[in-house]
C-alpha cells in the first residue's frame, strides 16, 4: 500500500484534512500527517517510508529527500514551488508539482483589499483617492493576474498587462489592453500588481529605473515573491519619489529602514497572506491530493515542475 505523507510545519485547516484523508483512503493508499513539527529530524523520520508528500510552505532539500528513498512525487499545495529542490528532486528520480490556480482568487482578492487600503490612507479619517478610473497594470498574466483582472473590473479601474508568455490575442479578449514591454506597463500605470516568480533572471529585476518610470502617485502591489523586488533600489527611489507607495503580502528584507524613513507610505502584512483563506486552503490541499492519486493510477504530469 502506497503512503502518502502531508508535512506541514503551519498546518492545513482541519477543514481541508477532513476531505484530503478520505479522498486519499478512499484510493486504497495509507495517509500520515505530520503537524507542527519542530526539527528537520522529525520531518526526516516521517518520509523515510512515504511515497509521496505534500507540503506547503516546508523546505523539500536534498536531506530530505536522501531521507525519503521510497518517494516518487512531491506536491507543494501552492502555486510558489522555490521551496523544492528542482535539481536535487530530478537527481533523485522524484517528480515535483505544484497547485496552480487553487489559491488564486484568495490572492486577487487581497490585491484589490490591499489597494483599497492604502487609497483611503488605512482608513485614518482623512480623504483618500478612488480606484474607479485608474489605470492597473497586471505584471504576468495568469492565474491570480486573471482573478486581479476580474476583480478590478468592478471597481472600473482600466487595465493592462504585459506578459511575454501568453498571447496578446488571449490578454484583449479578456478585455485588457496587451502592452509591448515590461517598461510601457510600468510607465501608464497608477498601480502595478506583481506577478513575476523567482527565478535567476527575475530576482532584483524590479529595480529603481523601472519604478521610476510610473506616474506620480504610482502604486507598486507585490504579492509575488519579495526576492523579485531590488530592495536597496526601491529604498533610494521612495527616497527620491515621495509620491511613491509600495504594498507588499510579505515584509521585506529593508523593512526597518522602510518603516523608519517612509511613514503612511507602505503597508506589509505580518506574514505572506495571499493564499490564507479557508477556501484556499482546502482548494490547494485537496488538488495536491488529486494530483498525486492521478500522478500513480494514471502517470499523469500535468503539473510537474521539474525536468
């Protein structure tokens, strides 16, 4: 009988647990659950004998999967997979998938949340500004780009999008306007939302001259990774823009100096917040179950995110 391990450091809702157990059951495979684990050696010990894991947020390092010799797949309920180790997964023969799209309403929700926020001065008693007629430029268009996208149309917010991947044809007929480069996005709008993952060519890629090129009053919403942002270039051009407001679901490295130097001008959640809802958590959780029952009655790869 195949075992299927859920390790999660901040655990899934008891919600979402309720209906991973019996889909997993109901297959004929062994479920474990490893909570609120405290050491890498906890986490060791449970996946000496898995077959398969899901996680969310948990490091899968090349210990752990030296740890793991009977593990075929490895599934982060999320859509970020930087938590897994790419290489090391491939060396060792496991396939590595990810959940996209099951939190990504929770984020386009938060991005809109957020910039309400921040327009009406964190609700303080002073007058802010309206988003009805802005301009929103959504910096990747996918999953949670749509949902940004969807959900600024009924705020009345004119929207952009600039992604190299998907086809202009798919971005206007969606009702976006389809600009030709990442600097023409970043120079017509009043917000941008970012979409971007990590990767070796995006990291630091958001940097002072591209955020100097957006109107004065420009909004920057990253709900992406904070590694994409150039730090100690966004610190010089608040400096050198006061105009200039950045939102972030997850604080930054320079967060203190931001803080020190930029009153009213920001807004961090305590923790990355964008797939943090019930729904969310159940959706993600319940498709990585899917996926790995998928990936051994069937050899189904959709999702793999290694080579």
């Amino acid at each position: 009988m195949k075992k299927i391990l859920v390790a999660t450091e901040k655990p899934f809702a008891k919600a979402a647990i309720d209906q991973i157990r019996p889909i997993v059951e109901a297959a004929g495979y062994e479920f474990a659950l490893l909570e609120k684990y405290t050491e890498t050696a906890q986490l060791l010990d449970a996946v000496k004998d898995a077959n398969a894991l899901i996680v969310r947020s948990d490091l899968v390092t090349r210990e752990v999967l030296e740890a793991a010799p009977e593990l075929k797949i490895v599934v982060r309920a999320g859509a970020g997979y930087d938590n897994l180790d790419l290489a090391a997964c491939t060396e060792k023969g496991v396939v590595a998938m990810n959940t996209p799209g099951q939190n990504a309403n929770a984020v386009g929700e938060l991005v809109l949340g957020m910039m309400v926020f921040m327009a009406r001065n964190g609700y303080n008693g002073t007058a802010g500004t309206e988003l009805r007629g802005k301009k929103l430029g959504i910096h990747a268009y996918g999953n949670v780009g749509h949902y940004v996208a969807e959900i600024a149309k009924g705020f009345g917010m004119e929207l952009y999008a600039f992604d190299p991947f998907v086809a202009k044809e798919k971005i206007e007929a969606a009702g976006l306007k389809a600009v030709d480069s990442v600097e023409e996005l970043y120079s017509t709008c009043d917000y941008v939302s970012l979409h971007i993952p990590a990767t070796e060519q995006t990291k630091k890629s958001i940097n002072y001259d591209l955020l100097n090129k957006m109107p004065k009053g420009g909004t920057l919403v990253n709900t992406a990774r904070k590694e994409v942002i150039h730090e100690e270039e966004l610190v010089k051009l608040m400096a050198d823009r006061p105009d200039f407001t950045y939102i972030s679901d997850i604080a930054p490295d320079c967060k203190a100096d931001i803080e020190a130097k930029f009153e009213s001008r920001f807004f961090f959640t305590p923790k990355k917040m964008g797939a943090q809802t019930a729904e969310a958590n159940v959706n993600a959780g319940v498709a990585a179950a899917k996926q790995i029952i998928g990936f051994f009655e069937n050899g189904d790869e959709t999702f793999k995110v290694n080579k």
